[in-house]
C-alpha cells in the first residue's frame, strides 16, 4: 500500500475535532504545555477549589465557563448579588467535567469563599462610551472592597485575581483592605493585565504576519491607556518597525479597550476577550500553586522595583505561594523608556487613590 499514516500530531488535531465543542477546548488544556516546564511538572497535578465574584456578568460568566472546562479545578464557586448566579451555577453544572459547581447570592459571600486557593475578581459596573476607567472607579472601589473583605475573613491564604477596573486603583484598595485585616500577603495579590499582553500578541502577529501563538510581548506598567507600556523591543519573534509603526501599534494595544468599547456602541466592553485573558492568567497561577516551574507572566503587583511607585506590572515567575519573583522589566529602548517615565506620575497618582479610598472608607 502506497498509503501514509498520520503523525501524531495530525492524529491529536483530528481527535479534537470529532469531540463536541466544549471537550475539544478541554482537551486543549491538557495538551498545553509551557515551554519553561519541567519534565517533572507533568501529570494531572494537584486541583484547586476557584471561586468567581461577579458571575453573572460580561465577564464573569464566560470566565466562570472556562475556569469549570479547566481540569485543574476541582470546585468552582460563583457569587454575585444577582440571583441570576444560582441559575448559571446550575447551567455550567451539567457540563460533564470533574469540576463541582455552585452558586451563591446575597449575604453567602463568605460561603462561597470558604477554602479557595483562587478568588477571581470581575464585579463592578463596565465602561460605556466616553467613560474613563476613573468614572468607574467610585462604585467599583466599594463593590472591590466589600468582596476583599470577605476574602480576608474567609480565605485569607487565597490568592486574589483582580479585574474589576480600574485596576490601577482595584488592587491598591484590596491590598490596603488586606491590611486592615492583618492578612496582606504581596504574593498572593494580582491585577490582572494579561489582556494588555494579549492584544500585543495579537496586533503584533497580525501586523507581521506571525504565529499569534508563538508571539510573546511583554507588557509593563499599568493597565489603563498610557499606563501600558508594550516592549515591542522584546517582542518574540524579533522585528522592526518603523516610527509611525511603532507609535500605532502601541497606541492600539494602549487602548484597545476603548476600541471595543466603541465597537459595542454602548452594549458593553470587553468582556469575551477579557474573560479569556483571565482564565488563561487563572490558570498560570494554578500552574505555579501546583510546583510547575517557570511560569512566568506580567501581573500587576507589589513591588519596589520602581522608586515611587508600589505597584507595577511586571513579568513575575509564579510559585507555590504565588508570586515567586518578580523581575526587573530588562533592557529596553529610549522610546519605551520615554513612554515609562512619562506616564508614571499618572499611574503613582492611581495609586494613590486606591489607597486613600481605603484609608476612608
């Protein structure tokens, strides 16, 4: 016989295409591998019990959808104040994965926490049109605060994942909470940005002609317009670009945000694209909690790598405790530089809010 037979890989992709849809993105999970993994960090690992505050909303629910797909979750809880989120917990329960679901509502907040490795954060209201991530920012810092406070009383040792914006301003309130309740852990709390390095991938591949996949964009600073600062100079695969090149795709990748918004014409933000970005962030953090080693992605953290600024996103390696270490962002170019010191009395200033809100409220 004349004819070939398949390699494993095309063997594998023909496997995932005959499994129904929400099976194929799980096998995807258990097939992903990280480069920087050890042989030994192979196998189904430890499992961990997530909870998702604000799932029924643009975010929430997706992400609650991807984090139940995920097989390294053993329990998945929702929460919300909205009785929507019993309804939902009930739909992602028939999805036939060894992630046990439920819902809670109303005053179960700290039932739905008890014993969590992972709290991830989307509450709070989105943006419309014309709205900046300031505008949001005097109902969600309450809403922010009133989950982190039932963190702190009921899973103090979790590692907290927030979204709700405006970030640059969400973690300080959280951090402070945390330590008006003696349990601040830097950590065990992240902003997630993995958004921001999402789009760079994405616009940078598109624009060169690259695999998306097998494009890396670091992404430092902030997570709000000028406050993100993409190293295109780092970027992998190594490219070029001219000035008007550079200034467009930076741009883009600095606001993409509002380019969704705009698009939604008023409907909504960002929500699948962030949900995706979250649960991706998720499970890197369940990776590093699960003794996989060098997992490494930016985050919105604790540090004093910067004079005067006490957050900052930065490529961090995540650990068996969370965050393991957090890097310098590396040598960069006198325009990122630039593009650095230029926004970081904005981002300082934003800082600053979050913690004053804490301080008063």
């Amino acid at each position: 016989s004349n004819q070939v037979a398949p390699s494993a890989g095309v063997r594998a992709r023909v496997r995932a295409w005959q499994l129904p849809v929400p099976l194929a993105m799980l096998s995807a999970f258990r097939h992903r591998k990280t480069s920087s993994c050890s042989s030994a960090s192979a196998g189904p690992g430890r499992k961990f019990k997530c909870s998702v505050l604000g799932a029924t909303g643009g975010i929430g629910q997706p992400l609650s959808l991807l984090l139940k797909l995920n097989p390294r979750v053993a329990e998945l809880t929702l929460y919300d104040v909205s009785l929507l989120c019993t309804g939902v917990a009930v739909d992602l329960s028939h999805i036939a994965t060894g992630a046990k679901t439920m819902g809670f509502v109303g005053d179960d907040l700290k039932k739905a926490l008890e014993g969590c490795d992972v709290v991830v954060i989307p509450a709070g209201v989105p943006r419309k049109p014309g709205m900046t991530r300031d505008d949001l920012f005097a109902i969600n810092a309450s809403i922010v605060k009133t989950l982190i406070t039932g963190c702190a009383e009921a899973c103090p040792n979790a590692c907290i994942l927030v979204i709700s914006n405006p970030v640059n301003s969400t973690v300080p309130v959280a951090a402070e909470t945390l330590k008006q309740k003696g349990v601040f852990d830097p950590r065990k709390l992240f902003g997630v940005t993995s958004l921001d390095a999402c789009r760079a991938r994405t616009f940078v591949s598109e624009a060169r002609g690259f695999d998306p996949l097998k494009t890396k964009v670091p992404v430092v600073g902030g997570h709000a317009g000028n406050t993100i600062v993409p190293l295109l100079s780092q970027a992998e695969p190594a490219t070029t670009y001219s000035d008007a090149e550079r200034d467009a795709i930076t741009k883009r990748i600095m606001f993409g945000g509002d380019e969704v918004v705009d698009a939604k014409a008023g409907h909504g933000s960002a929500t699948l694209s962030m949900a995706h970005a979250g649960a991706e962030f998720a499970d890197r953090v369940m990776a590093g909690l699960a003794g996989e080693v060098g997992v490494t992605e930016c985050a919105f953290v604790h540090t004093d790598k910067v004079a005067g600024c006490q957050f900052f996103a930065m490529p961090v390696t995540l650990g068996k405790e969370g965050v393991e270490t957090v890097h310098d962002y590396g040598v960069i170019n006198a325009h990122e530089q630039k593009l650095i010191q230029e926004m970081l009395p904005e981002l300082i200033c934003q800082i600053q809010k979050g913690i004053d809100f804490a301080a008063t409220n």
